[in-house]
C-alpha cells in the first residue's frame, strides 16, 4: 500500500471517529494546550477507540518513517501527551526499533525512583524520531523533549519530529514532518458543515 493510501485511510479514521472538531460561531472556542483558543480541535485520543482507527495512524506513521530513513537506523520517542507514548510503543513493536523513553518532571517526581526524565542508551549515535499525534506548526511540546534528548544523548546526530496533523505549517527548530494538515481536513469536511462552522472558521482563518 502506498502513502497516499495510507493518508487516505488515516483521514477516514480521523472522520469515523468524530476525532475532527469544529464548533459553531456562537460556541465558545476550545482551549489548546498552548493556551490560545480555536474553534477547531484534533481529539486524537478518539483514534484510539477504534481498532481500524488506530491501525491507520499507525501504518501511515510507519509509512512516514520508512520514508524518510528507508535503511538508516534510528530510534523512537515519546513525548509527554495523552496519547504519544502509546503510540510509540505500538511503532516500536512493528517496525522493531528501540526507544528513548521521556517521563515529565511530574511523572518521575510522583514514581520516585531514578528521577531521570529520559531513559534509553546513551552511547545512540543515529538519529531520534520524536512522535506526536498533533501540533500547532511552530515549535511545542516536542521542540522541549527534542532538546532534553540532544543535551542528554550528545552522540545523536539528527532529531526530526513526526506527527500525524499539524494546525499550520511554520519554521521550526526541528525539522516537523507531517500527515494531513488543518487545511486538507477543512477541504474534506467543508460541504457538511453548518453556516455557523463554516463562519467560525472563516473568522480564525482571517485573525
């Protein structure tokens, strides 16, 4: 199956899981995890509720990988969301790659233990794929895990960050590859929507 395939069948399970959110003009907006507010919002944890979803997001993750490194060696990581470091665990089983394994200060403060945010073999000399599900475009969560793992593995050559919808397309520190953006999703689902949708979005887009 090819990319494109793949994409397809990504964006269908992003629709057949009413994970794509788009409120009317007269809603109040969401709030991002940044802080900003947006009518429109990616619930990707809902991929995860269906099997065939899930599947999806994650073929079309392997696909993107293979892409980009075809025979060179690298390992995954994770970042600190709902849902990445699921997903990680499920690219690492089926593509047979070791990870680096991030835990916020939280999370390490609550567990005790070692204290150590990242876990992995610190003599990697390759490449790091860091995985989210979603991103605004610039630099985010990911950039902060991207750059805990340069100062703390110095053999690693290249970070790249892979997610699967990015809200808009933007320089960033960390090369950022994606799937499907905010505007193709809009494309796609525009004629169902209702007039207030349809002025809710016209309203971010312009602001």
């Amino acid at each position: 199956m090819n990319f494109q395939q793949l994409k397809q069948n990504y964006i269908q399970g992003l629709l057949d899981t009413n994970a794509f959110l788009i409120k009317s003009i007269d809603e109040t907006p969401f709030t991002l995890r940044s802080g900003k507010q947006s009518y429109i919002f990616l619930d990707h944890s809902r991929v995860a509720t269906s099997a065939k979803a899930y599947r999806a997001y994650i073929d079309v993750m392997a696909g993107l990988l293979q892409d980009m490194y075809a025979q060179s060696d690298y390992v995954l990581c994770n970042v600190d969301s709902k849902i990445s470091a699921q997903m990680v665990g499920s690219l690492a089983y089926i593509l047979n790659k070791p990870q680096i394994i991030f835990k916020s200060k939280a999370l390490t403060k609550v567990e005790k233990g070692t204290q150590q945010e990242l876990t992995g073999n610190f003599d990697w000399d390759g490449s790091v794929a860091i995985i989210d599900d979603v991103a605004t475009g610039g630099d985010g969560t990911a950039k902060n895990v991207a750059d805990l793992v340069k100062l703390t593995f110095p053999k690693v050559k290249n970070i790249q960050i892979f997610v699967g919808f990015v809200r808009k397309i933007q320089k960033t520190t960390y090369k950022m590859n994606h799937v499907v953006t905010r505007t193709e999703l809009i494309q796609i689902v525009w004629d169902n929507l209702s007039e207030g949708q349809k002025q809710a979005i016209e309203k971010e887009t312009k602001a």
